[in-house]
C-alpha cells in the first residue's frame, strides 16, 4: 500500500534559456488605432492613403482629408476585396491605409475588416476627421480649406481697393471745381 501512496514530488526548477524566452514572450501587438499626429506625419512622407467611410452629403458638408479615397460603407467589401478590380488601381501596395468617418460609422471595424481581407497595414485615425484638423492636416472641400481663405483674401483686398478709389475720386473732384467735369458716376 506504500508503493501507491507515492507523493509526487513538483518539478525541477529550470531556467529559461534565451531560446525559450524568445518563445514565450508575447508578441508585441500593433494596434489598429493611429492618433493624428502620427498619421500626419505619415501622410506628410506620402506613407500613408486616407479613405474616407462617410456618405457623400457629409462630406460635402463638413470636408474631406486632402487626397483621400470616398469609400461609403456599402460599397467598402467591393473596392477592398482584392477580387475586386478596383483594388489593384487603389490600393498600392507598401502603402498604410487609414479609414476614417464620423460617429455613424466604424472605422474600426473597417480597418478589422479591410485586415481580414488581406491589407495588412490598415489602421483606423482616432478622432476622425475632428482631429486631423487639430493637429494642422489639411482639410479640402471645406471653408477651412486653403481656397475658400484664398477667397476671402481676395474680397478682403478688393473691398480696400474700392475703399482707396472712392477716396481717390473724392480728391479729384474736389480739384476740378464746380462745373469741371461732372461726376461720371451719377451719369
């Protein structure tokens, strides 16, 4: 009866040679969120494509990042399987691809998808589009885009232009006298 109460005794102590370390260490995971700042300064190298997920109306109203794809969800498993034979004109290979959108749709879950489906560098911006604009992207479409400031420049020196040659005429008339030209504008 001896023989069957064996104890059992804990195993060995052994110590983890590198080779075993380098096995059960964790695979440092790459997270699929990217903050604005990094994706500006990827854009910035021309290392990353934006693809915007949000429909048309609200881009149109609020802007889009400067020369990213329109991919509205309905349409996003079709341009991004790569079956598909946009997906070889859009997507370049080598490059990261950022989805981004507003509250109604996921980002995320886009960047999951679009992994799944065999873009491995996708990667979802943080914030949207809200910021991007805080960390100093450029935004097209927009009034915060460069031509509508263009714009108001513009308007802005054609009023002190105007305001100049009003006073301009007002000197000059005074300096003709009565009866030396008449006043072409009333004419």
């Amino acid at each position: 009866m001896a023989s069957a109460l064996t104890t059992i005794s804990p195993p060995r102590f052994t110590p983890m040679t590198s080779a075993s370390r380098k096995r059960a260490a964790p695979r440092p995971r790459r997270s699929i969120a990217i903050g604005a700042r990094e994706a500006l300064a990827m854009w910035r190298r021309k290392q990353a494509v934006f693809v915007d997920l949000r429909d048309w109306e609200i881009v149109d109203q609020t802007g889009w990042i400067e020369g990213s794809l329109h991919c509205p969800q309905g349409e996003f498993a079709n341009i991004v399987s790569p079956s598909s034979p946009l997906h070889a004109r859009l997507f370049e290979p080598g490059k990261t691809f950022i989805f981004y959108g507003g509250p109604e749709v996921s980002p995320l879950a886009s960047a999951k998808r679009a992994r799944e489906l065999g873009l491995e560098d996708a990667l979802a911006l943080r914030g949207g589009l809200k910021s991007w604009r805080a960390a100093g992207g450029r935004v097209a479409g927009h009034p915060n885009s460069p031509f509508p400031a263009l714009k108001a420049s513009f308007q802005l020196a054609a009023k002190y232009a105007r305001r100049r040659l009003s006073s301009w005429w007002r000197r000059n008339d005074r300096r003709r006298g009565p009866g030396q030209g008449q006043d072409l504008r009333k004419a």
